[in-house]
C-alpha cells in the first residue's frame, strides 16, 4: 500500500509543527480519513484531524495498537468539497465530510510546496476523500471553517509575497515562502545598501501604521494580535542576523541592547494559540501539550526548574488576547501525567508548585546546597534563602523550597530567629551516640570544630 498522504512534522509534546504564518482553525477528535480507492491507498483510523490555514493535518491517537506517523493534506491539494447531504440515512451513521484531493503521478497527494510539479502536470488525476467523524466534535462548525480557510487561500498570499520580494531584489535573491527581507530560512536578504535602506523604511512605516491601528480600540488590537505577534518575529530575525553579521567594532553597550531586545521578543507571542472556539471539546488536552512546547525554553534558563506563578505570566503573556484562567493553566498541567512530555507538575510539601523538568535532579541542586554550607563561613553563620538563591541562580521562594526539602533529607538543619531561617550542615549522623565526645580527624564535623575556633 503506498504512502497517499504527506508527513506532518510534530513536537515532542505531539503538538504539530506550523511553520511562518500557517494558523490552527479548528479539530476534531476520533477522525477517520479513508480515500476512496482502499486498494492502493492507506486509511488512516481513529486520530486528530486539525484544520489550519495551510493544511489539514492528521495526528494519530496515543491509544493505538500500531504506531502512525502524522499526516497532512495541502489545503492547496484539495479541488473540490462536498456539501453535506442531510438524509434519514445519515442520522444513523457517523458524519462524514468528504472532498476532492489532485494526486501526483507518483500515487501522492498534490504538494506545492515539494516542487513536485504544478497542480495540472503532475496532479492528473483526482481521488475523493471521506473524513468520518466518530467523536462528538462540532462537525458543521468544522466544515464551516473548512469551506472558509479553503477559499482565503492564505497559501496564495505566501507565494505571492515571496514571489515579489524575489522579483525585486535581483537574479541573485534566493525565493522562499517568507515575504519581504527574510529568505525561506528566515535570514535577512542582502540586496544591497540602497535596498536594505529601502525595505526598512518601508517596514517601519508598515510597523507605525499598524500599531496605530491596533490601538484604535480593543477590537481592533485583537484582530491585529497575530500581525503583531508576526512582525515581532521578523524584528527578533533581523536581530539575530545583525548580531551575528556585525564586526568587532560593535560597543557593548549595542550589544546588550540587541541581545536584551532579542530576549524580549522571544517572548512577545504564540502565533496560533490553542483556544476554546478551535479546540472545543480537546481544549484542555491541547492546552497541555502546547505549554510543555513553550515552558521548554524558561526551563533552560531558570536551571531546570520555575514557578507555576512565573509560567502562567509567560504564557499568559505570550498568549497575547487569548488568555487563560488559573484553573485552565493548572489543568493543563495536570495532564502531563497522561501525556509523554519532557516537563512535569512538582508540589513541595508546604504547597509551593513548579513546573520541573523530568530530567532535572535534586541530587545535583543538594550537592551545590552542600558545598555551600560546607564553606568556613557558612560553618559559623549558616545560610539563607538569598545566600542558597545568589548560588542557585534562582529565586529566594525557590531557594527556600530546596533547602527545606534537603533538609527533610537529613542534610540540613534548621535554625528560626528574628532574623528569619538559617540553615546548617547537619553534624549529627557523624556523631557516635556511644562516645558523644569523640571527634574524628576528619569529616564535616571535624572541620565545623576548626572554622568555630579560629573565630575564638
């Protein structure tokens, strides 16, 4: 049986992979997809079907016996949707969308964007496929969306726009699907010092007009939020490019402006973010495994580790106008538990929750807690939170967590004054009950007896 359908590209949370300005629309669970010709081409069983500005994309379920690779179908395949025949027989059977796909001479169904060939040499022939809705989504809502992301052709609006930009930059600008400086890699294209003059003038007064747009009233900064989540993205790959383009002349000063700019935007925005009209009755599950997509970077830069409090501000943040409560946000997080994702939900035992990588280990934060405590001046005066967070890189809650959690492990011991806690290397498992008084030649206690001396 070949392989009809396109791969789909997935992270590793399961969410699919959508490149520049393709944008989800709407899903549906337990979808079918069944070509009419079952002899030669493959039936994909029981998966997520996600409608997005681009592509129909087929995800398989987690459930399956047989693991499935993802699937897509180019909304610039498809020729022809069928409108759906209300009849007594189809209040009996599982609702069904069906639609026409061209098929290359290779048994594949039409990709433009493979170079394949165009849509009247290599697309010969026609196949119709059915899409049976087993689950309880929103069929007609489904098609609805379907019939309107099929007619924007937003895929047209690529080409065109990256077709332009080539045209205008010479024989030697490389063609991509992005528009205006940025090639299909998103690297700035170099057409010359007029040229890039040009097309930044035009870009900042192209940013001007929709900021002033957007701003009118709040209607208008909603549908104006993913153009402005785009344009960010641009401005962070203009950043990047001239960071690493520019000679050694560069200050510091620059420098740490550029690098403080392309921090922020790295967290301006989602372009697609999962929402209650597009997911419907996946929300939550969606959810998840979006934001174990996008906690991955706060996690390497917060040691492994962060708080649920500072995630949902990032991701509320990042979501722009599409925002979520506290219960969606905790969730979302509890299903991690179902689902085989790289982060996970920690509560500490005075009721502090995190979000943590699996991989992150507390063995290597008590080892960096111990040589901390164990310095001569740490001996005579213990430690704080501050001083464990200064050494943690993390913050002074997050510190004060991990040393009450080495201390239940028997590393630590505490100390309460006025002046707040303090805590100690822990001296006891080195004493021998049955001589209190013996002091070893070595080990912690024996050099806690040589730092509180020396201090007379």
């Amino acid at each position: 049986m070949s392989n009809f359908f396109s791969k789909a590209e997935v992270t590793s949370s399961g969410r699919p992979v959508l490149p520049r300005n393709e944008v989800e629309c709407h899903l549906l669970s337990a979808v079918d997809l069944e070509p009419e010709d079952h002899r030669h081409f493959s039936l994909l069983k029981s998966g997520l079907l996600i409608l997005t500005t681009h592509r129909l994309i087929w995800l398989p379920s987690s459930s399956a016996s047989t693991p499935t690779s993802a699937s897509a179908i180019p909304l610039a395949a498809i020729s022809h949707i069928f409108s759906s025949k209300k009849s007594l027989k189809s209040v009996f059977h599982s609702p069904r969308i069906r639609f026409q796909v061209l098929v290359s001479s290779d048994g594949r169904v039409f990709d433009p964007g493979s170079g394949s060939g165009s849509s009247s040499g290599s697309g010969s022939r026609s196949v119709v496929v059915t899409a049976v809705i087993r689950g309880k989504g929103d069929c007609d809502g489904f098609l609805v969306k379907f019939w309107d992301s099929w007619r924007a052709r937003a895929w047209e609006t690529t080409e065109i726009s990256g077709s332009g930009s080539a045209s205008a930059s010479g024989s030697g600008a490389a063609t991509g699907t992005g528009g205006g400086l940025y090639s299909s890699d998103g690297s700035v294209r170099m057409v010359g010092v007029a040229g890039i003059l040009r097309k930044e003038q035009e870009m900042w007064e192209s940013t001007d007009k929709s900021l002033q747009d957007a701003f009118q009233d709040l209607n208008a900064l909603m549908s104006k939020a993913k153009e402005m989540v785009m344009l960010a993205e641009k401005m962070r790959q203009k950043l990047l490019f001239g960071t690493s383009s520019q000679t050694s002349g560069t200050n510091d000063e620059d420098m740490g402006s550029k690098e403080e700019m392309q921090d922020w935007l790295l967290s301006v925005g989602i372009i697609s973010p999962v929402t209650k009209e597009s997911a419907g009755a996946l929300y939550h599950q969606q959810l998840s495994r979006q934001l174990a997509d996008f906690v991955r970077i706060p996690l390497e830069r917060a040691g492994g580790m962060i708080n649920l409090i500072d995630a949902y501000c990032l991701f509320n943040r990042a979501r722009g106008t599409e925002l979520i409560s506290p219960d969606d946000m905790l969730q979302a997080c509890s299903l991690w538990e179902k689902f085989d994702v790289p982060v996970m939900l920690r509560k500490f035992d005075s009721g502090v929750m995190v979000i943590q990588n699996k991989s992150h280990s507390d063995e290597e934060v008590f080892a960096r807690i111990k040589s901390l405590v164990t310095k001569p001046e740490a001996l005579r005066t213990g430690i704080s939170p501050t001083d464990a967070a200064m050494t943690l890189g993390i913050a002074p809650a997050m510190a004060k967590e991990h040393l009450l959690t080495a201390e239940s492990k028997g590393l630590l011991c505490r100390d309460i004054s006025p002046d707040g806690f303090r805590f100690y290397i822990n001296l006891f498992p080195e004493i021998d009950p049955c001589n209190m008084y013996f002091v070893k030649d070595y080990g912690i206690c024996s050099t806690w007896i040589k730092a509180v001396s020396t201090t007379g």
